[in-house]
C-alpha cells in the first residue's frame, strides 16, 4: 500500500488545521496526526480529564471529513480516506516527534520542555 505524498501532506495538514481553528482549549497539550493503515489518526493529549474537549477533538474530526470531500480531486486515493481522533490524559513530558507517517499539529508551551 502506498503513502500520502508530500502534496498529499500539505493538503490534510491544511484541512485539519481548519478543522482546529477555536477549537483548542487551554486544556489541550498536543495534537498529532499520524497516518496508519488507510486512516488519518489524530493523537490529542489533554492535561486532565474533561467532556467538553473530547466532545471538540470529535467535533475536529467531523469537520476534517466534510473538508476532505472539497479536496478530494487534489489528493492521492491512499490520501482520501477515514479519520479517527484518539484522546489520552497525560501530564507528563511530551516526547513525540514529527516523522515521515506524523506530524505535530499543536503543542502548547510549557516550562520545563
């Protein structure tokens, strides 16, 4: 199976960031997208717990989808498919990296990092 491409990258970054825009609380530590087995995962670490951010990273997904259907003539068809959000807690160091199949969407500022 073949990976998005670089053009392919640039195209689901944009829409997911679209997707994020006022939807990002003080609450939300990291935001990253990792492409795997045919599905755009989107990783959002939280500092605690809380209902309403979880609601917000589906209500991201929803919207990605509905852009990804405007684009979906500009992206490869290994590009062109589902996305799922997956919301930890976690309030210890953030040690994720950008690499070739994930980038880092959102990671806030924090002392000590």
């Amino acid at each position: 199976m073949a990976e998005p491409t670089l053009s392919d990258w640039v195209w689901i970054e944009s829409m997911f960031r679209a997707a994020m825009i006022g939807a990002i609380s003080s609450n939300v530590r990291q935001i990253v997208l990792r492409y795997e087995t045919s599905t755009w995962h989107l990783r959002v670490t939280l500092a605690k717990e809380d209902a309403d951010d979880r609601e917000e990273m589906d209500d991201i997904v929803d919207q990605f989808s509905v852009l990804l259907e405007d684009i979906k003539n500009r992206i490869s068809a290994d590009a062109y498919c589902r996305a799922q959000q997956d919301t930890i807690v976690h309030q210890g160091a953030l040690t994720e990296a950008s690499d070739t199949r994930q980038r880092i969407m959102y990671r806030r500022r924090e002392d000590g990092y």
